[in-house]
C-alpha cells in the first residue's frame, strides 16, 4: 500500500521486474535456509501419452522446466533472429549459431551427470593417465546400468587425474599450506570445489529458484538486482560466520552461478553480436560503470536524498521505521525461525540502502528495492505489538505521528513530490494556477491528521490503532491510485495531446514497404481486392472516403534503396474499433501482375520483414526527448522510414526546416501536428514557413507542461 510501489507498479519502468526478482529471489533463500532440510517427496504424476505409465515428479523437475525453459526459448528466439537476420556488427570467429549450442551446455551441466558430461573432454585427458598405468576400477554391480557405472564407477575415477583437477589443487595449495596443510590435503580441497552434488533436498531447489530471478533480474535492470541479492547473501554468510558451509555447498554456487549465467549472458552477447563495440559503450560503460562511480544526467546527491524519497513514498508507514528499525536491532535473536527471518530482513533492508545510497547516480525511484524490506520490518513490529511482545511507547508515537504530519505538510504544498518519484525531471512545476488550478491540499492533510491520530490510538488501545492504521495506508494507497493519479497524469503525461492528434489527423491510405520482389509476391498472389490494417480511427474518417494503397519494393541488400512502387486506389469499406477495410477500385490489383509473377522466383529468406506505415497526417515532436511522445505514439515518430523520423530535438531547427522543405517527406496541403513543452510553443510559430506560420494553431492545452498545435502547408 506504499505510494512509492502502488504507483511505480503503473508505469512502464524496469525497476518493476528488478523488484519482483529481488523479492523472489531473497524469499527463496529464505526459505532454503529455513525449510531447506526436507527431502525432495513427488509432488504429482505425469501421464505417459499412448502408454500406461506415469511418471513421478518433483519440485527439481519444476525448477528445470520453468527456469531451463526461459533460456531455452531464449536460445530458440535467438537461432531464429540471427539465422532470418544475420546482420552482425563485429568481424569476429563466433558464430551466432554457438550462442544456443553454449545455452544448451549450461543447461546440461546443471545435472550431476551433465556436469561430468561437459568436463568430458579434459576428464578423458586423465582417463588416458588412468588406463595407460593400468589403474581398475571396480566391476559393474548386479543391477546397476551402464549408466551408472560409466558415472559412479569409470568417470570419477579418470576425474581424479583430470587436469583441472590439478589446476584447481594448485591454486588452492597456498593457501591449504598457511592453514598446515600438505599436497595430498589439495585432493580433498579440489573434490568439493569441483564436485556437484545430486539434488535430494529442497534446499537445492529453492537455492536454484534463488539464482534463477537473479538471473532474470539482470535482463531486467542490469547489475543492481544481482549486487543486491549478492550483498544480502554475503553479509549474512559474514555475520552468522557461515563459511564452512558455503565450502560444503549448502549455497549451491556450482549451479547456481551457471544457471545465472545461462539466463542472463546470451542476451548481452548477442548484443554484442548486433551492435558490436556501441552496445558495450553505452550499456557497459555509460549505464553502468558511469551511472555506479561518476553521476550521470545531472543526478548528484546524497544519502540524504533518499531518506527524503522514502518519507514521501513510505507514507504513512515511514512514521514507523523508527520504531520497528529499534526492535528488529534491539530484539533480534537467532534461535527461533521468525528471529532467523527478521535477521534476514533487516540485512536485507540495510544492504540495499547502503548499496544505493553508494551508487552516485541517484534517481528518485533507484531507492524502490529498500521498500520491500523496510515495509516487512513495519509489518513485523505491527505484529509484535498486536501479540503483545512489543509495545508503541508514547514518545514513539509522538515521533511517528510528528512524521506523518511533516510529510502530510509537504505533500500539501508540494504535491508534485509523489509523481517526482518516477520522472526524470524534477523541476516541473504543480498546476496550481489558471486555468488549471488544481488543489490536492486537503486529501492530503486529512490522512496525514487521521494517521497520527490512529497512531497515538496505538499507545493505550492497541487492536483498534492497528486496525486505524491499516485502514488509513489502504485509504493513501487507493487516494494516491485513483484521486492523485489522474490528475497528475493529465500534466505529466501528454497522453490527452497525443490522443487529441490520432482523433483529429485525417489518414490518407496505407503504405507497406517489402524487401525485395519475393515478399510483395508472397503477400499479394493470393490476396483479394480488401486491405485492412490496424489503427487509432480518427473521429472525422467515414464510409467511402478515398484511399491510397501503396507498395513499396526495396533491395533486400540495401534496405533503405528503393526499387518501385505501386499504387492503387480505393476507398473505406467498413470500419471497426481499431482498423480500417479499404476496397480497391476495379481492375486496381491488376497492375501487380506482372511484379508477382517475377516474384514467384524470389525465394530469400534472410531479409527485413515487411514494414507497415499508415499514411497519415504526421505528428511532430519539436525539442522533446523521451517525455512520452516515444510511448504515447508507440514509436511512430521514430519509425524505420524517412518520412515517420518526425522528432527533433536539436534547438537549432535545421533538421526541423529541412524536413518541413523536403516534398518527399513532408508533402503538401496536409495537415501536421506538433507537441512540444507547454512554455516552447511559443517559439515555435516565428521559425515556420508561409502557409504554416498563417495557419498556425494551438488545439490542446489540457497539460500544463505539453501542448499540442497545428498547422497545414
């Protein structure tokens, strides 16, 4: 019911899966710690199809399903993509093709046997030693596979002669001889180094499902999830002095690291693989390395910063941080599970704020991930006080409520601050003046007076306060979703403006563009004389009114090299929801006769797909960059063909003067629209031509930060 979560879960931000996988991922090696001694037990029975034998399985088959069919159907998409498009921006030996084969081996190697299977190879190398010396291993036993006996009895034997066996017992010698060890202790050193357990308990599992969301979290936001979810286990290993264990393998490293790597590597590969050396100066470099220890886009600050975010975010649970931040230190202990899992929680929360509050870039919304653990500290020490192991004192209630009503005077006179939690520009003013004059000052101050008093109810009557408080964090929760939102929306977003344009632009016909003969056979040599495509149906466009349908066949090497066009003419036939039918005129398809025919022996494969363009009056974004108009027009004004590339962000105008006097782009006696910040459109009208500076008009002004205009040439 937080604000910050409530309203960030809404917008279209990565932070949402990064903190769904973090959750996970920590509930998961949660649990391992704490219900991880069971033994794996069949959960269900799978029918053989055509036979009468069912198969028992068990929560390690689902996490092989579920987590090893993610990277599968990623190696699957990624064969595909690269064998229809192989357009590579580095000159190098790898292979798109090695990408799934290396997905695969990880996979196997995530089996006790798999692991063997991909060492292989070097093992053999100690196989060799073995059978040259004439060393035995023991016969088959009665019953037992060869299977096995090739995995259990042969294969370990050759692996103990392996030469990464003695890579590892060298590297390790050191220090194995500062604690008094020989080189015969290395051996012992080196079998649990390279050794993979059989999965028997639900530890295992719940410690793969662990590094599993870790991985995903990667794709989702890069490294924060994962030095998160690493600092949480580390610290707790350090505190609880866990080292034996974690040399034994109760974190399952071995496998969980490779099915780590299997979720998330492939794809920044294959990055790599398109676009070559950019990819790793613009990920790596510039939104990660930059972003960690230098501050990028202007977002200096301190520690301080993100106490001030969580206070609004947290409200009105914030009040109560300091109460239960004081109990979970003040009364932790270790010989219960709920002490063990309050431990947890409170590294959890310690870490990710230290960890953020490290990073030097410093975004409103980078703090979200310290929600979760600080919000579940709240919930325990509510429980605690309603089981009466805890008590609200005064003097912490009159500090929380003096919180609430802080916070509460804050948001009054700033209300912004909610909505500054998820923008990237801070410096937008509320629309408090005419003609908007919006004021949200009461809600506000009418929770923050209801809270602190459902807070001093808490010190003497404690049900019923708790009872108050959670009533009135719903009531913040479904006032910030429902009352603040939208109104906040109308003025941050340009979601009315751009809606404003899709209903008043007039469409002129549809436009497909093919990569070479072969594609404009394919999709016409059985296609009859109605076209439909999908778009916003402007208010204005009715029954019969004409169109153009034009076909445009491109090199299929050289994608942007037109070769011929075709058109036809119709008109609007019927019109649904959202998309348009357009009947040609008679004998109008005819004039692709002889394009399909000399199609019809085009059989690439490897090329573009076919591009679709709706060819209507185009909406221009004028010194904009990445404030909605990318979103709200689903990429249109950036789209792969010349005349869609309609953004200009540059503040001298030459790109926008040019486009407005290249025909080919811009024709004539059309209508264009314009968006722009609330305070620039003014600038616009001098710098326009002719007919557009005489026609020029402003049609939506319901944003008081954007706003749209128009004007024909």
């Amino acid at each position: 019911s937080s604000p910050f979560v409530c309203l960030v879960a809404r917008q279209a931000l990565p932070d949402t899966p990064l903190l769904a996988c973090i959750i996970g991922a920590l509930a998961m090696f949660t649990l391992a710690n704490e219900d991880g001694d069971r033994a794996l037990a069949p959960i269900g029975h799978l029918q053989i199809p055509w036979t009468h034998h069912r198969v028992a399985f068990d929560a390690r088959h689902v996490v092989f399903a579920l987590a090893g069919g993610f990277v599968a159907g990623q190696a699957v998409y990624y064969l595909l993509y690269f064998t229809w498009l192989p357009q590579l921006a580095v000159s190098t030996w790898v292979r798109p093709g090695y990408l799934p084969f290396a997905m695969g081996v990880l996979l196997v190697a995530l089996a006790r046997d798999g692991w063997l299977i991909v060492r292989l190879p070097i093992i053999a190398i100690g196989g060799v030693g073995v059978e040259l010396h004439g060393a035995t291993t023991h016969a088959r036993l009665p019953g037992q596979s060869w299977w096995r006996y090739t995995f259990d009895a042969v294969v370990p034997a050759w692996e103990r002669h392996s030469p990464d066996r003695y890579l590892v017992r060298a590297v390790s010698f050191p220090f194995v001889w500062a604690y008094g060890g020989s080189w015969e202790t290395t051996d012992a050193v080196a079998g649990r180094l390279l050794r993979v357990k059989p999965l028997t308990t639900m530890r295992q599992v719940y410690l793969l499902w662990c590094y599993a969301f870790i991985g995903i979290s990667v794709l989702a936001k890069g490294p924060p999830g994962l030095a998160v979810v690493a600092g949480v286990i580390g610290l707790h290993t350090v505190l609880l002095w866990r080292w034996r264990a974690m040399y034994e393998g109760a974190l399952e490293l071995k496998r969980g690291i490779l099915l780590a790597i299997a979720t998330f590597m492939p794809w920044h590969i294959a990055m790599w693989l398109k676009d070559g050396s950019r990819f790793i100066d613009e990920y790596l470099v510039i939104h990660i390395l930059n972003r960690a220890t230098v501050g990028v886009d202007s977002s200096p600050g301190t520690f301080q910063m993100y106490t001030t975010q969580l206070g609004h975010g947290m409200w009105l649970w914030a009040a109560l941080l300091p109460a239960a931040l004081a109990a979970a230190v003040l009364r932790a202990r270790l010989d219960t599970r709920a002490g063990r899992v309050r431990f947890t929680i409170t590294v959890w929360a310690v870490v990710t704020v230290a960890f953020y509050g490290l990073v030097q870039t410093k975004f409103h919304h980078y703090i979200l991930p310290a929600v979760p653990p600080l919000a579940l500290l709240v919930a325990c020490f509510l429980d605690d006080l309603l089981a009466g192991r805890e008590r609200l004192h005064p003097l912490l209630a009159g500090l929380g409520a003096g919180i609430v009503l802080l916070v509460a005077r804050d948001l009054a006179f700033e209300p912004e601050r909610w909505i500054e939690m998820f923008v990237f520009r801070d410096d937008r003013p509320w629309p408090h003046g005419a003609p908007w004059s919006i004021d949200v000052s009461d809600g506000f101050i009418a929770l923050g007076i209801v809270a602190a008093v459902a807070l001093l109810v808490a010190t003497r009557w404690v049900r019923l306060g708790i009872a108050a408080l959670g009533v009135v964090g719903l009531a913040i929760c479904v006032w910030s979703l429902q009352v603040y939102m939208p109104i906040a929306g109308t003025h941050w977003g340009m979601r009315d403006a751009i809606r404003t344009y899709y209903e008043q632009r007039t469409i002129y016909g549809h436009k497909t563009v093919y990569f070479g003969i072969g594609q404009l056979h394919d999709a016409w040599r059985d296609h009859d004389d109605h076209v439909r495509f999908e778009t916003f149906v402007p208010t204005a466009l009715q029954v019969g009114q004409p169109m153009t349908i034009t076909l445009q066949v491109n090199d299929p090497d050289d994608e942007h090299t037109k070769e011929t066009e075709y058109t036809m003419l119709g008109a609007v036939s019927a019109i649904e929801d959202h998309a348009v039918e357009v009947t040609l005129r008679p004998n109008e398809r005819g004039r692709l006769r002889g394009a399909i025919a000399r199609g019809a022996a085009d059989h690439r494969v490897d090329r573009k797909r076919p591009v679709t363009i709706v060819d209507a009056d185009r909406l221009l974004a004028w010194q904009l960059y990445w404030r909605g108009e990318n979103f709200w027009s689903a990429d249109e004004i950036w789209g792969w063909a010349p005349e869609l590339k309609t953004a200009f962000k540059a503040p001298d105008n030459l790109e926008f003067l040019r486009y407005l006097a290249d025909r080919t782009r811009a024709p004539l006696g059309r209508r264009y629209f314009l968006v722009t910040d609330a305070n620039k459109i003014p600038n616009v009208k001098p710098s326009l031509p002719g007919r557009a500076l005489r026609t020029f008009e402003v049609i939506d002004t319901s944003s008081n930060k954007f706003t749209l205009a128009a004007f024909w040439l």
